[in-house]
C-alpha cells in the first residue's frame, strides 16, 4: 500500500509504463513523454538534488507555469522527503521574496530568464537559497551562478525513497491572499492523497483520460485535480503552452476532462455568445432552436419523466447540426468538465449542460488539499456544489459558516500558530469564513463570505458576489465589485466592456477622440445606469446600487487586483481607488449618479 505521492506514481510506473504519462508542445507540435521515462527523469533529478545537499525536511521551491519540468523537480523533491513550496509564476517580487523566506526555500527552480530577473533583484534579500535551477535558459548573460535543468536529467545514479510516512509534509502552499499577506497552507501527503483517491473513484478517472492543464500547478485544485489525480490514474496530462493558445491546444490534445474556473467559462460563453448573435437570421434562428428543443430534452430526462419520440428525433437533428459543432470546440471527446474556484452561474451551466456538456461544479480551499464537495455526473445539481466527499464532514456553524473535519484538512499555516489557532478550533473543525446551507437532497450551496459581506451603516448585511454577477450579464460590463461598508447605501466601481461600448457609441453616432472620454460623456453614463438597474430591480431598497464610477483599467492578476484564481482582492481594489470611492460618495449625495 503506498503511503506517499511519489510511491503512487511509482505504481502507475509499473502498471503503465508505456502509456503517455505527460504531452507538452515543442515548435508548434506536441511531444510525449512515457511513464517510464518520467519516472528516469524524476529519479535522475532527484539524484542531483541529493547532491546538491537537499534531504527529507528541506523545503524546495518551483517558480513556474506548468511544463514537464514542473512535475519533474516535483516528484523528484518528494522523492527525498523534501517539502515542495510552488510559487505562481505572476506574483510581483515583492511576494516572492516572502515566500522564499518564510517558506526558508534552500533550492529554487525558475522557469525562465523573465522569473530569474525577478528573483535577481531580491537575491540579496533571500539568503536561504543555496541554488537556482533554471528550466529555461534562454536569453540569460548574468555571470550569477545557476544549474541548468537539462543538464540535471542527462545522467545520474537512481537514489533511494527517503523513509517516510502519509503524514509527512508533502508542500506548503500558499493562499491567494485577497486581504491580507499570504498564509502557507501545510499539507501533508495524506491530505492530498485522501482527496486525489476520492475524486478518482466518484469521477471514474483511468488511465484512457486525458486532461489539458494550463490553470497553474501553484494551486491546489489544478495541483490535486488536475496532476495528482491523473498521475495516480495512469491518465495523460496535456499542457497547455499558454492562456492565449489554449483553443488550438484543445483541438489538439482533445482532452476527455477539463478542469476550469466560472471566470473562464463566462468568458468562453460570452465569445460564443456574441458570435452567434453577429451571425445570419437563418444560423441564429437555428441555434436557438436547437437551445429550446435540447433544454426540453434535458429537463424530461433529468426529472426522469417519460420522453416523446418526436422529441428524440428533434434532439438527435438539433445535436448533430448544433450541439455537436459546440463540443467540437473542446475537442470532441470531452465527458467532464469540472468548475471550482468561485461560484459558477446557473444559466451558464445549464447552457453547457443541455449542450451535452456535462459540467460538474465543485467547492473546497488550499486548507482542504482542496475539494470539500463536488457534483458528480451520476448527480449534478445545479446550483449547488454537490455531496460531500467520503471521508470529509461539514456542519453549519455560526452565521451560516462552513466548517470542514477530516483526512484533507490542513496541519495549519506555517510559522502562523495564531492564524491557525483561529482557523481550526479545539474540537478540530476548520472554520472556512464562506456561508452555507444544504438543499433538502443533502448538496451544499455557497452563500457568501463572511469577509465580504458589506455592513452598511444601517447594520443591513450584503452579500456582494451575487450583485455583482448580475451586473455582470450585461452585455457591457466586464467586472464590478461592490462597495459600502458603514456607508448608508451602495457604489459599484465598473469596468466596462470597452468594445461593446465604442460598437454603441459608433451605432448612436457619439463623438470622441479617446475611451476615457468616451466613458465621460452623458450617453454613455445614462447607458450603464440603466444596466444597473435593470440587473437590481429585484433587489431589496437597501441592496440597490445609487451611484457608480466607471474604470478603464481591468482588474487583473498582474496589477495585483485579482488572486491567482481569479478572485478579486477587494482591500487592494479600494486601496488603490479609494480617493475615487469617495468622490463617488460625495457626489452621490447631490446627484443620483454623476461620476
């Protein structure tokens, strides 16, 4: 029975060694690499990083987006009892330089010559770090000291698993951070092969799957999900080569499972959306149709009621000239489509759903190795998050808090006895600061955060998230994020869809020299005021938005206003537009929304 990740890759090894453990894409075509030869690599590489001194305890970091190399240094890490700190390739210097240090990273692997600079300019400042190992030496003239990976899996003596237990610490990850500085998640092997186990059994993964991974390995759920999972399986993992190809690498590697975020989805419905809406009268009528006849078709079979004949047939015409072409987007092979991270919209989902898309939605944290719950094919409810999974136990605690026991739950935040103290109780439950309840068929819905609920100065609680994915369906606005706390009404600061708004500006013939005067003008305030409130006039008074201020700037990981997973970090958003809150606030008081 094995007892640590790596052994668990070691079984796949044996039991398929020639099967393509991972696909990676090398002058624009895909290259394979076996079981067995992951496995030389892996233990190539972890004989040189006994020799460069690393033994069970130490901790090692990875700097980098996902790319064979990342499992190598990875599995070779665990291999010799090393503790794994993988650190997102976008984080600013700043953050590294944390990491590095509390995590007290003695190796570092980095990607590239772009992530090296980065780590040149606080290297002064980290002085746990022995060695840098660079995946990707490209474009490097620094006389500065490093090892080059490529010549880490030339050769090499096989070195021996260090003794270890499940219970060791496997990694220390750290959170996204969306309101404070980061907190390392420790995570022992048990917590995460707990989790991997489960998921393999409820989603039947094998070894015949094939996931494309292109959400970063820095994040549990990809990292538990979408590597772990699959290695354990004897699945083939395909990489994407970046968020920009990640339609043409689809096509190619022609996943059968796919792991994402609600963000991305929106994102990809919209496209489609707006494809479908700019083509014929005669493509749009068709693929409207076939929405309404496929949506009858899937709600008789998902309430188990008897199906006509004559809809069968309009559902198999309607999939072969409609849904097919769909699907065909991802692939065509695709079985599963699993979403976490953040609430996903339900009519959304049904939309993937009646397309023969079946898309799982599921719930959990970097605390809990991640997954909490998960809808599963066999039961997906939408709308909720799903059935608990074995093993693990939840209960509704105090103002509706989520809290988590059991084998995935974290040993606590590393260096943090205080974070971890409020964290998880003295009876063991891990307080998750979101809000729940179950449905009566025992699926968990999220209903908020407890750290994001704006109390106004009338003691009235508001959950934002909701709100803003309701701004978020029109058709002209990218993002919104609410804000009112211990103010007596609500503002939203907008981030309009700047293409949908210059196409209406063009059709209503306003003139302007630039964007942001365009978002200046009257036209385009009285436009998105009428957005608001038609996606608020089912809201309580007290939840209505009165003012707004509309931004050009997006809210992205790389200026730091959205977390690695695409969450937003509302402190540094009204950080940095905290004198435009204001002027909304003050203007607010004499108009009803001039900005």
């Amino acid at each position: 029975m094995a007892d640590t990740i790596y052994q668990y890759f070691v079984q796949s090894v044996v039991n398929y060694p020639k099967r393509t453990a991972l696909m990676y894409k090398k002058q624009g075509k895909y290259q394979k690499i076996t079981y067995k030869e992951l496995s030389d690599f892996i233990n190539t590489v972890a004989f040189h990083l006994q020799q460069l001194g690393v033994k069970k305890g130490d901790t090692v970091g990875i700097y980098s987006y996902n790319r064979p190399e990342w499992v190598m240094a990875d599995l070779a890490t665990l291999k010799l009892g090393a503790i794994v700190v993988p650190i997102y390739h976008v984080l600013s210097p700043f953050y590294v330089k944390y990491i590095i240090n509390d995590a007290k990273i003695k190796i570092l692997f980095v990607e590239n010559k772009t992530l090296f600079d980065n780590v040149n300019s606080i290297i002064e400042d980290t002085p746990s770090i022995e060695k840098l190992i660079l995946f990707d030496d490209t474009g490097i003239t620094t006389k500065k000291s490093f090892i080059k990976f490529s010549d880490m899996t030339k050769s090499g003596n096989d070195v021996k698993e260090a003794n270890g237990s499940s219970n060791d610490i496997a990694t220390i990850v750290y959170t996204s951070g969306t309101t404070a500085e980061p907190k390392g998640a420790v995570l022992t092997h048990h917590n995460i092969i707990s989790n991997a186990v489960s998921a393999i059994k409820l989603f039947d993964i094998n070894c015949k799957d094939v996931i494309m991974s292109y959400l970063p390995l820095s994040h549990m759920f990809e990292r538990t999900a979408g590597y772990y999972v699959m290695i354990f399986a004897g699945a083939t993992i395909g990489y994407a080569e970046n968020f920009t190809t990640i339609v043409q690498d689809v096509a190619k590697i022609k996943p059968t499972v796919l792991i994402t975020l609600p963000r991305v989805l929106e994102k990809a419905y919209q496209s489609i959306a707006e494809k479908v809406n700019a083509s014929s009268k005669i493509t749009k009528s068709l693929v409207y149709a076939a929405i309404g006849v496929l949506n009858k078709y899937t709600n008789r079979k998902y309430k188990k009621l008897p199906i006509p004949r004559s809809l069968k047939i309009k559902r198999f015409i309607y999939d072969m000239l409609v849904a097919k072409k769909f699907r065909k987007i991802a692939g065509g092979r695709l079985r599963l489509l699993v979403s976490g991270g953040a609430p996903l919209d339900r009519r959304i989902a049904k939309i993937f759903q009646i397309v023969g898309i079946n898309i799982c939605e599921g719930y959990g944290l970097t605390e809990t190795s991640p997954v909490i719950s998960a809808c599963t094919p066999k039961d997906n409810r939408l709308g909720t998050v799903g059935k608990i999974f074995p093993g693990v136990q939840v209960k509704i605690g105090e103002n509706d808090e989520i809290l988590v026991k059991g084998p995935n739950v974290m040993l606590g935040y590393h260096n943090k006895p205080e974070e971890t103290a409020k964290a998880i109780d003295k009876d063991g439950w891990f307080h998750t600061g979101d809000q729940g309840k179950f449905d009566e068929f025992g699926n968990l819905i999220i209903t908020g955060r407890l750290k994001e609920l704006i109390v106004t100065s009338y003691g009235k609680k508001i959950p934002p998230i909701p709100i803003e994915e309701k701004l978020c369906k029109s058709k002209y606005i990218e993002q919104a994020v609410l804000y009112g706390d211990k103010k007596n009404f609500i503002i939203a600061l907008i981030v309009p869809k700047q293409k949908a708004v210059e196409d209406y500006a063009k059709s209503n013939s306003i003139v302007y020299q630039k964007y942001p005067e365009l978002l200046r003008r009257n036209e385009i305030k009285s436009l998105f005021r009428w957005e608001i409130d038609i996606a608020c006039k089912d809201l309580a008074p007290y939840e209505k938005i009165k003012a707004f201020a509309l931004i050009t700037e997006s809210f992205t990981i790389e200026n730091g206003l959205l977390t690695p997973t695409l969450k937003l970090r509302r402190s540094k958003i009204f950080e940095k537009y905290h004198s435009l809150i204001e002027e909304t606030y003050e203007k607010a008081s004499k108009e009803a929304f001039r900005i």
